[in-house]
C-alpha cells in the first residue's frame, strides 16, 4: 500500500545571539496545550509559512531576535528527511537533505518549474502534476501547494467560520477549493476537462479574424494587380502544363550538352597532364646534356694534359746524363742523400698513355650516352606535339561548339523556370484570394449557440457519500451527542450532521465538525491509498467546550476526551492539535504532549526566555 505525504518531525526558530525556540514533534497524535500569549498560534502560523505561505507569521514581542524557521519533514513513503529553511522577513525557501546538495526552492508556485516549494511538497503529498478546474468555462491550470495548505493546516479563526471546511467563502476561488476537494475525493484531476469559450467571446474572436483575414485577402489582390495577372486559375494551369513540359525538355537538353561538357573537360584535363608530365622530363634531359657537355669537355682537358706528360716523358728520356745541379758529381758518384725514389720518364710516359686509354673508353661511353638521350628527347617532342594538338583540338571544340550550345541550353531553361515559376506564384494568388474568401464567407457565418452545459464545479452530494460515511465515523469515535447522519450539501458544499447545517450551529460545534472535516478527509484518503499530506493541524478545535455558545451547554465533556482518545490511536497519519486547556493526562502513554505554563514554571511557552548571559531557561 503506497504511504503518500510526510509529517513534520520538528519546528526550529534560530536568530543570532538568542537560544533556539524549538518543537519536537512524533507520528500519530501531538498536542502542545497553554494558555493564551504561550506562542501556540504562532507555531501554527510558522509551519504553514515554512510550507510557503506568502502571510509571514505574526509579529510577537519574544520572537523579535529570532530570523529563521527550520521545518523538519519525514517521508512516510521511503522515510527520507529533509528541512525546510526559511527567511522569518519572506523569501524563497532552503532545502536540506542528507547526502544531497542544498537546494533554493521558489516560495511562489511555478506550473514550469520543479525548483519551488509547492512542487517538492506535492511530490511529497503524490498530487505533482495535477490539474484543477478555475471557474465554469472549464479553463485549468496547475495545482499548488496552497490550494491543499488550507485542509491540513487549520488557524483558530477558519475553525470557527461559518464558511464551508473546503472554501474560503470568495466567489472568485470556490470552483477551485471544491475541485480540490474533488480532486482528494477521486484521485482524478481536471486534466481531462475541454475549457467552452462564451459565445461572446467566440463572437469577438470570430470579428478580430474576419478583419485579419480580410486584411489578407485585401493585399493578395494588390499583388495580383500590381503582376497583372488575368485569367482563371484553370486557365493558368493549362498554360503551366506546357511550360513544365518545355522546363523538362530545356532541362534534359542541358543535362546532356552538360554530360559532353564534363567528358570534353576531362579528355582536356588529361592532355594538359600529359604535356606537364613531357615538359618535365624534357627539361630532365635537357638538363642532362648540358652536364654530359661539360663532362666531355673535362675528359678532353684531362686526355690532353696527360698526352702533354707523356710526350714530355719521352722527350726527357732521350737527354744525356748530366752532374747533379747540387753538388755537381756525376750519377754514379752522387751523394745517396740527394737520390730519390722518381719514377723514369719512360714510366710516367706509359702511365700517362694507359690513363689516356680510359679516357677516350669513358669519352665513348659518354657520346652514346649522349645520343641515346637525343634520340629520347626526340620522341618526347613528338608525343607533345601530339599530345598538344589534342589538347588544341578540345579546346577549340568547346570554345566554338560545345560552349554556344551550353549557353543556349541554359537560356531556354531559365526562360522556362521562371514562366513556371510564375505560373505557379499567380496559381498560388489566385487561390490563396479564394481561400481567405471562403473563410470569410465561414466566419460571417451565423454563430450557433453553445451548450451551456458544463461540468459541475461543486462537489455533488452522491460525490462526498462515502466521504460523508468517514466523517460521521470520526464524530461517533469523538462520541458527537445525539448523532444522527451525516450528509453532504452541494449548495454549501459542507456537512450536514442531522439534518442540520453546520453553519447553523454555534461557533463550538462548528470547530469540532471543521476538525472532523479535515480529520475525515485524512482517514479517506489515507485507508484507501490515495494523495494527501499526511497530517493535519488543528489550532484550538475544542473551544466549545471551554467556552460553550448559548444553547449549547448540554454537550458531553466527555467528546473531549473522546476527541483526544481516538485521535491518539491514528497510525501512519500525524495530527498535531494547539489547544489552550490541557489534554487527559492518561494521554502521555499514547500521544506527545508538549504543555507551556505562562509561567516560570515547567516550560513557559514557544519561544525560550534568557538571562544576560544568554543560557535558556530551564524547560
């Protein structure tokens, strides 16, 4: 069974310098009793504007240090808590939870944002998402917190009012309270309801349109004048057939001179590639024999200075011995020291000529060299010069053939697209002026009247049956004197308890029937697992039988601790009751008392007196 809504686990006042004012609060039942000016009404009013009410709570003398309330809260359904953090002077609201990052939550309800209080309540409560009903016309809009606040937060005056539990008595909000009250009852919410529009209102729509779309029929015939279009739309259709058949054929004829162009293009590309590439292997070789050049010359140099040697060898071998330049002896009696080891003129002349010999085989090799290379380079020229009167050729064929054609091609198909073009713009003029015609002729049309059946906004009696069952059962566990049955009135959209409005009871009764009303619609939702909150607060719902109105004197004291006896045996909801006389004392065994003395005895009240040094009073 799903747990829907949450219960407030502590209330906390904090400011600087000042100890903290602080409630712990249990499942099930809590009462904090006093006497008045104990701060009773105050804790009440701080819950609801931690729950993002926009009333901040009222200005008492004790609690004028204090800046901050803190509102403890604990999931009923994963048992999560968490802490509502907000300013005493208004402001967004702080929330806390364990393990998680702080979050700022808008104290104003947004239906397009997640980030406010109202929603991480509601999400709380399981009505995230849901849709209420604002007036008869059947117009919605997101729920709030605030809407479901007023049931489960009840102040000392509401309790009294005569005023319906679920309205507040404004005209302006009761289809919304009871659509609430609805919504709590079913489960279902007015997402499915179709807003009806007022014939006025469709009257003065279907005028602003009429005068829109004739302002638009006014300027689709200046622009048929100003194009001088004649003719009928049958006309300019027959005459956009031909010239879509002249459009297809231009366009075939230029895909084609196209084609040729692209394989004409490429057979040029390909030519100028092959004479790039010949070009450049001709320069390779041209540059090869003019280095083959000047190798020759270096080999002709070299072959004629060593013929120069060798003939100097063999003059130098026919000369006769002569004394030796130094020292002026003959050979064979020449100081070994001037001796060296030279070569003889004969060697160096046989030498020379064998060097010689390699040469003239190197100058051979370099001359055939030379003519192969001539004979390649001849064949290069050739294939250019075919390779280049190709390439004339094509660029001749598509400067004088192919390109006259193209442009012709090209003509005939932009002449043909724009005819077509404009056939269709007038085609499109002539029938967007009938269009707004028609239309016009539709909206002069007279409107026919609406139903003015609606959905009901109230709660209907056979609606609240089981949830009138629920209520009587709270009064006869409260043991209600003279009890009889309890139904519900559409026309006050409240309870009737014996055939007797509760308006119509002194101000008593009507606290502890408006107690049994919220109490009630706590127990309906709660046994059958539907979206609620989960606790309700009750400010001084026992005031009658303190202070009994004429002609109520003979109520049993004894409801009194029947409300608290039975409210005391409540599990997996929370009610928390502000009341000035004190509970039953065999209550501390199943309830959390709280009791504020007024005094300086016990627990003064709410918010803790101090001393100079600023330590808290002793509770």
């Amino acid at each position: 069974m799903t747990a829907f809504g949450f219960s407030i686990t502590r209330l906390t006042l904090t400011g600087q310098g000042v100890p903290d004012a602080d409630v712990c609060l249990a499942d099930g039942l809590n009462v904090i009793s006093g006497p008045s000016d104990t701060g009773k009404t105050f804790i009440a009013q701080c819950i609801d504007f931690a729950l993002g009410a926009r009333s901040t709570p009222k200005e008492i003398p004790e609690a004028a240090a204090y800046d901050t309330v803190h509102l403890g809260l604990r999931a009923h359904e994963s048992g999560d808590e968490s802490t509502l953090q907000r300013s005493l002077r208004g402001g967004d609201v702080l929330l806390r939870v364990e393990g998680e990052t702080d979050r700022v939550l808008a104290a104003r309800h947004d239906p397009n944002s997640q980030e406010t209080v109202s929603h991480y309540l509601l999400g709380l409560s399981g009505l995230a998402g849901k849709v209420v009903r604002t007036n008869q016309r059947g117009t919605t809009r997101a729920l709030s917190f605030r809407d479901v606040a007023r049931l489960v937060v009840v102040d000392e005056e509401s309790i009294i009012s005569e005023s319906s539990p679920i309205q507040t008595g404004q005209y302006t909000t009761r289809t919304v309270e009871s659509n609430v009250f609805r919504l709590l009852l079913t489960g279902a919410d007015d997402s499915s309801v179709i807003e009806r529009n007022e014939p006025r209102l469709v009257r003065s729509r279907q005028e602003a349109k009429i005068e829109v779309v004739e302002q638009m029929r006014t300027d689709a015939e200046r622009q048929i004048a100003e194009k001088q279009i004649v003719g009928s739309v049958a006309d300019l259709r027959e005459q956009l057939a031909a010239v879509q058949s002249l459009f297809d054929s231009a366009s075939e004829q230029l895909a084609c001179e196209q084609a040729t162009l692209s394989t004409l293009d490429q057979r040029r590309q390909d030519a100028w590639a092959t004479v790039r590439r010949i070009d450049s292997r001709l320069t390779v070789f041209s540059e090869l024999q003019d280095r083959f050049v000047l190798l020759q010359e270096q080999y002709s140099s070299d072959l004629r200075r060593l013929e120069s040697i060798s003939e100097a060898g063999i003059r130098l071998s026919q000369l006769h011995e002569e004394r030796c330049p130094v020292c002026g002896a003959l050979a064979e009696h020449h100081d070994a020291e001037h001796q060296k080891p030279n070569a003889s003129p004969d060697q160096v002349a046989s030498a020379c000529s064998a060097e010689g010999a390699k040469i003239r085989v190197l100058l051979t090799d370099l001359q055939n060299t030379r003519d192969t290379n001539t004979t390649d380079c001849g064949v290069l020229r050739q294939q250019r010069q075919a390779e280049q009167s190709k390439l004339d050729e094509t660029v001749v064929e598509i400067r004088e053939s192919l390109r006259p054609r193209l442009q012709e091609a090209l003509k005939q198909f932009r002449e043909s697209q724009t005819n077509r073009d404009n056939l269709r713009a007038a085609i499109e003029l002539l029938e967007r002026r009938a269009s707004f015609q028609m239309m016009i002729s539709a909206l002069r049309t007279p409107i026919t009247a609406v139903s003015s059946q609606s959905p009901p906004a109230a709660v209907r009696s056979s609606e609240a049956e089981v949830f009138s069952q629920e209520v009587e059962a709270v009064l006869r566990s409260w043991r209600f004197p003279e009890l009889g049955r309890v139904t519900f009135s559409e026309a006050a959209q409240d309870i009737v308890v014996s055939g007797r409005q509760r308006a119509s009871h002194g101000k008593g009764v009507r606290a502890i029937m408006h107690a049994a009303v919220n109490v009630g619609i706590m127990n309906y939702c709660r046994s059958r697992s539907m979206p609620h909150p989960g606790f309700v607060v009750l400010d001084s719902p026992l005031v009658v039988y303190r202070e009994p109105d004429a002609g109520e004197d003979g109520f049993s004291q004894d409801v009194k601790s029947a409300f608290y006896e039975s409210l005391s045996a409540y599990e997996g909801s929370q009610v928390i009751v502000l009341e000035n006389e004190e509970s039953p004392p065999a209550l501390a065994a199943s309830a959390n008392i709280i009791k504020f003395t007024g005094i300086n005895r016990g627990r003064r009240g709410f918010i803790p007196l101090s001393d100079m040094t600023g330590t808290r009073e002793e509770q």
